[in-house]
C-alpha cells in the first residue's frame, strides 16, 4: 500500500518527522518497507512563462520561444506543439543534469542559441507523458521553482500489509490506525449536499444472479460528463504513488479506491446493451476482452459483470474494452460493489491477472464502506466534470450479517500483557479504532467490531489491538513464570534417528517420497484384488492423477527411485525410507497411521571396491538379511525374533520371487519381510536388475521393546572352535539348525556360525550340507577336548534326531 504524507495529513493532524510516522506505523504492526522523498531532484528546475513564439528559419518543426524568468528573458529553441505565448511552463537552464542523467547546456540548435530546455514531464520523471512541454496552473510565478509551484514536497511511504487487515488498503485506514496511537479524531473528507435530477424514472436495472459471490452491488448514473485530463492536484496524487492518470472519470475513481479501499468501476452507459447490469457467472465459451486489450477465455467459475448480451466487465478484477469510458462519452454508469473474496482471487489467478483492484477484493472489501464511497465518487464527479445526477439507483444488499459483540475481560488482558490498565483505559484504546465498546462489569467489556476489521474474532484478537494502542515498548519486560518439567519422552522417534544412523553407517541414502502415490501401483505390484493393502484412502482434491490415494506400502516409492537412479546409469543402490502408511478404518473419519521402515538394494555388494578383485560380486537375499539382523541388534530384540525362509501364501508378499521370502516374526507377531523383488514387478516399473527389499513395522518394534542390557564378566578363558558338517534334507531352513543349537541351552556354547552351505556329487540328491562353526567357553576353567566333546556329540545327536541328519564324513 502506497500513500504520501501530505495525503495522510488530510485526514489526521500528523506534525512528526516521517522517520517517526514510519516507526509509529511499524510498531502497530505495519511494517513500512519503504520512505521515499518526492522529486527531491527538481530544485533546479524553475516555472517560466512564454511571452512570444515564432517559427525557426531552419526547421520546420522547431520553434523559437522568448520566455521570462524572475526578471530575465532569453530564447530557448523548443520542439513542443503546444508551446504558446503566455503559457507558464517548467525549464530546466544550462549546468542542470535532469532526472535522466542528461545535462542541459547552452547550445546552438540549428543555428539558433537555446539557452535552456523547455520540458515535458517525462523529461522530469514526473509521468511517461512527453506530448509537450508542461502546462503549470495559473498560480504559478515565472522564476519559482517547481516543486514550490505545483506543492510537489512531499514523501512517499509503502507499507508490506498482511492479508488480514484489508482495512489499511485505503489511506483512510492508514490514518484510522494513526489516529488511534495518537487519540485523535479522524477527519472524513468533506461531502457537500449536490442536486440531482427530477422527473426521471431510473433508466436501467440491476440483477444479480449470483448472491453468494456478490454480497453487495451498488450503481449510480451520471449525465452529461465532460471528459477531461484530471486537474493536476488529482494527477499528482496518482502519479505519486505509481498510476497513470488516464482521464478524470477514471481517475476519480482510482483515486476514491486509494482513500477508501473501495475499488469502483464506470462503464460508458450507452455501451451498455438494453440498459441492464447482470451479475451472474460466466457460460461457456464465453470470453471477454479486458482493458488492457488481451482476449481472456472465461471458465463457468467466474463471475461477470454483463449487460443483456455480453460480458462487459471480470468481477472484480477489470473492466470490459466494450463498455469503457472514451472521449466521446457523455453518461456513465457508476459501480461500487463487493465481492467475495475466494472467487476474485481464483479468477485473478487463472487469468494471470492482479489489478489494484483484485489485491483489495482479495484480503476482503468491507460492504459499509461501499455506499459511503459511492457519494465521494459521485461528488468528485460532479465538481470536476460538471455531471448531473439521475436521482435514486440501485444497492442489492444480500448475505451481509452484523458484527456480534466479543466479551473482552480487563483481568485477562492485564494477564497476558502485564499491565494495570482499568477498564476505561482499555475502552478508549479500542473506541479509538472505531470500535464499538460497552461496559457489561466492572471486569469485562462487550466489544463489537466495525465491519471493516475482519480480522478481530476472538478475546485475544481485541487484547492484541490493547497492546498496539499501548505501544509494545511500552509493555515490561517480564520473565515468564513457567512450571519445570521433563520433556516428554518419544521412543518412536529416538528409535527412527537411531536407525536411520545405523543405515547411513552402512552405506544406505535415505529416500523422503510422497505420502500421496498413484493407485495404479497396487497393478504393478501384482496384489490380489482382495489384499488389504489395496483399501487406500482416496484423496479428494488430488494433486495429480498419479497422486490420487495415500500409501499403504513404502515399497513402490522406493522402486520408483531405483527405476529413476537405474534410467541415468547409476546401478548400485543402496536406499531406505522411514515413514507412515495410511489405511481406512470403517466408521472412523480419519485413518489409521502406521511407522515403517523399508529399504532396497540393487547392483554390487562393494561398488567402491576394485573390478579385479571382488568388485563385480552383486548383492543377494543375504545382505538384506544382514542389514536386518543388524537392525534389531540395533535395537535389542534380535533373541526374541526369527528370520525364516516361508513360502507359505498366505504370509508371502505376492509380489516376491518364489523361495525368496524370509519372514521376521516375533512370537506370533508379523514384524515384517525380507525377499527379492519378483523379475514381472520390476518390468513394470523399469527397472532392468535384480532387486532385494526388506519392509519393518516400526510400531511393532517399538512395541516390543528392547532387551533388558545384561552385563558379562570378561573371559578369563581361552575359547576352543570345533566344526559340524551335516547332510540334512534340501528343505530344512539352515538358519533351524542355529536356532535349534540355541534352544538347546548348552552353557560352554558361546556362539554358533554357519560358514558353508553345500550341494554337490558328493551330496545325496534332495539334500545338503550345512557347515557349523561353534565357539566354545568356560568361565570357569580352561576346557579340555574331553568336556568340549561331550557337548559336541550332544549337539549332534540332537540336529540328527531332529532334522532328519547325518554327519557328513571327511573325503
């Protein structure tokens, strides 16, 4: 928002610097972005008069002029078409650099000494228009200098507005503001009792067909207007803070939009077709060509301003080239409107078009304020145009509801600012802002907002506003007195860093996907129509086609990245992800979260490693396995959980490579799964290598909860390793052998490793064998082969009798 301080001054006694009117502002909560003094490069350039004018010998388009400055005269050589005798004029003499950076010098110009340049407005940064010399009021004296001339002293001030506070679009809520930091009374601009029109019947209509986006639609005709240029005090107050002046009709009333915050709009009355104004939404394939001259194709959303055959105007947002204010017109049609905010802000966005008009309507134009900006029009119509006013008009007032009144308690708001204010005191800060205040105890005021401050709701809103009439410097400075407590423990979240260390210590990246992922990837992961992963819940304003449920698995997000990272050649891959899931629960408005970890690996198993040695080996289940064990290590549950292969239906992920699951259990709880990607799944996402994936529930883990921490006396003891090579049946799992040997409780059995896992000529078919290293220890003493042996052929006895095995005999 852009205004000046003389404008400013207009409406409140303002004697501060503008240094402390832009703090004042500030600390009221409008921060001021920019102070800029006005033409404050225009000292040198000085008012002249031109006594005579003749033609220059030498060229047809230049003239010579004979002007008078102070008590000199001298001849400058001008090129204008409206230079004329007697017309006071701005000039700039020899040794003056003009605004443009140019330095005026005393020169010959086609023969003919000019001592000095006759200048436009464009040649002194006041406007871009440059069709002559300038035309300065009749107040003006030959030798003053400009700025004195035309009153061009002044300084522009530009405040960064919140959305909530629609009411300081407008000079008059700047100085509302102002007023009440400085208990003052606001000045309204005068208004004057003007004649209108007898004996004429109001030769035009206004419907409005769409209420609910058009709370309020005010229309006034005016005949007989005289189109002009602006008188210059109308023009310098646009030009100041940015508009083109264009003609006095249309810049009355931008100029009432700029000291209301009510934009209007004229339309030239006899464009409009059978005298009616209807505002409805727009048909389809209608579209409009706006002021600005661009055809603008318009969607059924839209609301339009129309008369009985076409659109003449986007609600809100511009006006239509059909119906604008030109030369030849002589009776316009006034409007001054409200409209709904969410539908001007979407039109403005879809066409790509923000006008002054549309930032207002946007943030909210107060509907009280619409007639009351109505009349400043109108009057400034009549005073400067010479309009005559057809009496009556029209205001459709729909859906506007009073203000209720907010209970504000004195003992609250000294509470929270830390004050001693009485009730008052807290009664003339807000009655200072034009709100409504009455007493209903002696603790408490019922306060009811103007219907210009849309942004005051609750309580706290009017104990807000106290404190900015206080002034926040004003308010001590005070510790708050708050209770010690121990923040509150999160284990799910500790867990998630914990693990998501451990992963990247490993050599995993860490992948952050979409919540919201395409439904088609349940296809693609070849789920059976009845798999409960498939009930998603489906978005209702989707991003995107490919983003129309949330997750229920992080498992397509995932191979989506190695499909990406494969596509650009980058093929050892290493990822994992920890997030929520989302699934439906019947007769429950919101869904239930769960927290999972899943990763996948791809490529070789040491991608830094050199090709010559073991560089081109490439991951397998194994190393998934690994990373989970490493996991739950991790996390101490690794005793109480179980990795089997399972190729049970029922638990296997439809989407794994026959054989290739491994089921991770506890108890009879399903923590998750560890398997290849099957080779169909992974042409359906692009993806041209071997893939492996394990996925967690994380809230299962966390439920679980770690193993108490045991502490070990260190060995004194030497520990003895002695091997076991067993020939058990194909089927058995060889990761039942170590769980076998762990349940049998053997005291000296420290630790248990498989180290081969074979199946040759050697082996009987439909079996294998299954090499066991074993460590054993005593705490006690120092073991000999006779006490290790026994133990041993225990063992042995035990994973013969119970997987149907024989030891493997050496040869």
């Amino acid at each position: 928002m852009k205004f000046t301080l003389n404008w400013l001054k207009e409406y409140i006694d303002v004697d501060l610097p503008v240094e402390v009117v832009a703090d004042k502002l500030t600390m009221l909560g409008l921060e001021v972005d920019n102070v800029i003094e006005l033409y404050r490069d225009l000292d040198t350039i000085k008012v002249a008069r031109i006594v005579n004018v003749r033609p220059h010998p030498d060229a047809d388009r230049l003239t010579l002029c004979d002007v008078v400055l102070d008590a000199e005269e001298f001849q400058v050589v001008c090129g204008a078409p409206n230079a004329s005798p007697g017309l006071l004029t701005a000039i700039a003499l020899p040794g003056v650099t003009l605004p443009s950076g140019m330095k005026v010098r005393k020169a010959a110009i086609r023969g003919q000494e000019s001592s000095g340049m006759l200048c436009s407005e464009k040649d002194l940064g006041i406007s871009e228009d440059h069709s002559g010399i300038m035309e300065l009021p009749g107040t003006a004296r030959a030798g003053q200098s400009l700025p004195d001339a035309l009153s061009l002293r002044d300084t522009l001030i530009e405040v960064d507005l919140t959305p909530n506070r629609p009411d300081c679009t407008s000079v008059l809520g700047i100085a509302r503001e102002i007023a009440g930091f400085t208990n003052q009374k606001l000045k309204q601009p005068v208004k004057n009792e003007l004649p209108e029109l007898t004996g004429e019947e109001v030769p035009f209509s206004v419907e409005v067909l769409a209420p609910e986006d058009c709370p309020r639609y005010g229309a006034r005709l005016l005949r007989n207007v005289s189109i002009s240029p602006s008188p210059w005090w109308l023009r310098k107050r646009l030009l100041a803070v940015g508009l083109r002046p264009i003609n006095n009709v249309v810049d009355i009333t931008n100029l009432v939009m700029l000291e209301y915050g009510q934009p209007l709009h004229a339309f030239d009355f006899h464009r409009l077709a059978g005298g009616r104004i209807i505002v409805r939404r727009a048909r389809a394939g209608e579209h409009i060509v706006t002021l600005d001259g661009e055809k603008r194709q318009l969607d059924k959303e839209m609301l339009l301003i129309c008369d009985a055959e076409k659109p003449v105007a986007v609600a809100g947002v511009m006006g239509g080239e059909n119906s604008e204010v030109i030369e030849s017109t002589r009776d316009i049609l006034l409007e001054s409107a409200c409209f709904n905010p969410l539908s001007v802000r979407r039109t403005a966005r879809q066409l790509n078009l923000g006008t002054e008009a549309s930032y207002r309507f946007e943030r909210g134009v107060d509907p009280e304020v619409s007639p009351r900006a109505m009349e400043r029009a109108v009057q400034l119509l009549v005073e400067i145009t010479g309009a005559e006013i057809v009496a009556n008009g029209y205001d459709c007032v729909a859906g506007i509801k009073p203000r209720e009144a907010i209970k504000l308690r004195i003992s609250r708001t000294n509470d929270i600012l830390g004050l001693q204010l009485d009730a008052m005191e807290v009664g003339r800060f807000l009655e200072s802002i034009e709100l409504a205040v009455t007493e209903a105890d002696e603790d408490t005021l019922l306060v009811t907002p103007p219907s210009f401050r849309v942004d005051l709701e609750r309580e706290v809103d009017l104990i807000e506003e106290v404190a900015r009439l206080q002034g926040y410097n004003e308010i001590p400075t005070t510790m708050p007195i708050v209770p010690m407590s121990f923040p509150e423990q999160q284990p799910g979240l500790e867990l998630r860093k914990k693990l998501a260390a451990m992963l990247v210590s490993q050599g995993f990246f860490e992948a952050i996907n979409y919540s919201f992922v395409d439904e088609n990837y349940f296809d693609r992961l070849q789920l059976q129509g009845n798999d409960p992963i498939r009930k998603a819940v489906a978005l209702l304003n989707p991003l995107s086609e490919d983003q129309k449920i949330m997750r229920t698995m992080l498992l397509p997000g995932l191979l989506q990245n190695i499909a990406r990272n494969t596509s650009r050649q980058s093929n050892d891959i290493r990822l994992f992800e920890i997030g929520k899931v989302f699934h439906p629960v019947a007769d429950e408005p919101l869904p239930q979260e769960n927290m999972r970890l899943a990763g996948v690996i791809s490529g070789r198993r040491h991608p830094g490693a050199p090709l010559l040695h073991f560089g081109s080996t490439l991951v397998d289940i194994y190393d998934c396995k690994g990373t989970v064990e490493a996991i739950l290590q991790e996390v101490r549950i690794a005793k109480g959980v179980k990795l089997e292969f399972n190729n049970n239906s029922s638990v296997v992920p439809s989407y794994t490579e026959p054989d290739s699951c491994i089921v991770c259990r506890a108890g009879d709880r399903l923590l998750g799964h560890i398997g290849k990607i099957e080779t169909d799944v992974l042409k359906s996402f692009g993806i041209k290598q071997a893939v492996f994936f394990f996925d967690l529930d994380l809230d299962l883990i966390t439920e679980h909860g770690p193993e108490p921490k045991s502490f070990t006396q260190l060995p004194k003891f030497p520990s003895v390793n002695w091997d076991i090579a067993l020939i058990v049946p194909e089927a058995v799992a060889s990761g039942e052998l170590l769980t076998a040997i762990d349940n049998a409780g053997e005291a000296l059995v420290e630790a248990a490793e498989i180290f081969d896992v074979y199946q040759g000529d050697a082996i009987a078919a439909g079996h294998k064998s299954v090499a066991i290293s074993l460590t054993y220890r005593s705490l006690e003493q120092t073991l000999d082969d006779k006490t290790v042996n026994k133990v041993h052929q225990r063992l042995i006895m035990m994973l013969e009798k119970r997987f149907q095995g024989k030891l493997r005999e050496a040869g």
